[in-house]
C-alpha cells in the first residue's frame, strides 16, 4: 500500500494510517555511532542514541550513556535498536558448534542472554519498533523478520545482509539501487576466491562491521516519520 502522507493544521503527520507528531521522541539504542540519530535532528526529532560506551558520532548532548533498559520505563514515540549480534548471528556459527552436530552449550548460553536483550526491545510498550541486527542462527529463536535490506539499495556500495523487525512501521523502500558494488564483510571461507571479493579490503573489528550505512540510515529517518522516500 503506497504511503499517505497529509499534513493537519496541528503539524501531524499520517503515514499509511498512523497519525505521528511532526516532532517525535525517538530513542536509538545501542547506537554510539549516532548515525540515525544525527539523521533524526536534521529533521526536527527529538532524538537520543543510547549506549553503555561513549557516543563517536561528535554530538555528546544528544547521546545518554546508560544501561537501556531503565530508558523502555519512559515514553518513547519509536525506538530503533541495534542491539549487540555477537553471539547470535549466522556468521558466528563455526564457533556455535566447533564440531558438526556438537554446540557449544557456554557460548548458546552467552547468545540465550543477548536474545533476552533483544526481546526487550521487541517487547517494549512502544507503538512504533525497529530492530536491526544481522541474519540469526535459527537455533537463537527470534521472531520472525520483517525485512531484508542491503546497503547496496540505497546508494551505499556494498552487501550486508540486514534484517529488520519492525513493529507499526511500513518497510524501508529502496532510494537508490546500485549494481555495481562489493562484500562489506570478510565471509571467509571459499568465498574469497569469488571475483567480488579479490582484492578488496574489508571492515575490521566489531564497531567497523556493525556501522549504519549514510543510505539506510537517512532512509530510516525520512520513511519512518515523515513518508518520504
């Protein structure tokens, strides 16, 4: 259903049914990059990234370094979570299972807690959700995904397999999709002998690998409180 987008005399606005504050409260949890949030002030949003590590995104005033969890006590119009993926995502599986068939029952334990994290997110009293993580191990239990997104479809040349669970949000609509474009992320393996991954550099360490692409970020800001694409 294509997005509608009327403004009232009380500056709201409504998006495919959803009547939204032209000014919103937004939280972005486990963001220290601040890259939607910087996103979110440039359109007028009251927005606050929020990690346990100081922000790097340069704007400390809108940044509240604290535990998420006593910030899902307050009112939020949305939350976008980024919650960690370490010990749940498929990359991780050669380490999930050191032998074929075997799991590694310290590590499902370590993934066990990092899926009560996200739960809380997911189940937060908020009428607006998103959460971002990469593709799960099935064995993690998470619900269902909403979307699959790459950099690549919004102007960004590079895959990276995202996945998006959203809540009284429309799906991100791609603004500009790109044929020319590369692995962000080593995958190892024979992977490296494929044409796409020969000689490439690739994003190194976790805070690299994790980064919000400028395309999906602005994407989330504009589709997500004002329609526009």
């Amino acid at each position: 259903m294509a997005l509608i987008v009327l403004m009232t005399k009380k500056s709201n606005i409504n998006i495919g049914g959803l009547t939204l504050s032209k000014s919103m409260r937004i939280l972005l949890a486990c963001e220290e990059s601040q890259a939607v949030t910087k996103e979110l002030r440039a359109l007028g949003h009251e927005a606050y990234s929020c990690d346990i590590e100081p922000c790097s995104g340069g704007y400390p005033e809108w940044h509240l370094q604290q535990d998420a969890a006593e910030l899902l006590k307050q009112k939020w119009d949305m939350i976008i979570a980024f919650p960690p993926c370490t010990y749940m995502t498929n990359g991780g599986a050669v380490r999930m299972y050191p032998q074929k068939g075997v799991i590694d029952p310290k590590r499902l334990a370590k993934a066990m807690e990092a899926k009560e994290f996200f739960m809380m997110f997911y189940n937060a009293d908020c009428p607006r959700i998103a959460i971002e993580n990469p593709m799960p191990m099935k064995v993690i239990g998470l619900p269902e995904k909403s979307q699959v997104i790459q950099p690549y479809q919004f102007g960004d040349p590079y895959s990276k397999r995202t996945y998006l669970w959203l809540k009284g949000l429309p799906n991100l609509t791609p603004t500009e999709v790109l044929t020319d474009y590369q692995p962000f992320i080593n995958g190892g393996g024979g992977r490296l002998n494929r044409d796409n991954y020969k000689g490439k550099k690739f994003a190194g360490g976790s805070s690299a690998r994790s980064k919000t692409f400028l395309g999906i970020a602005r994407a989330m800001a504009t589709q997500w409180t004002t329609g526009g694409i």
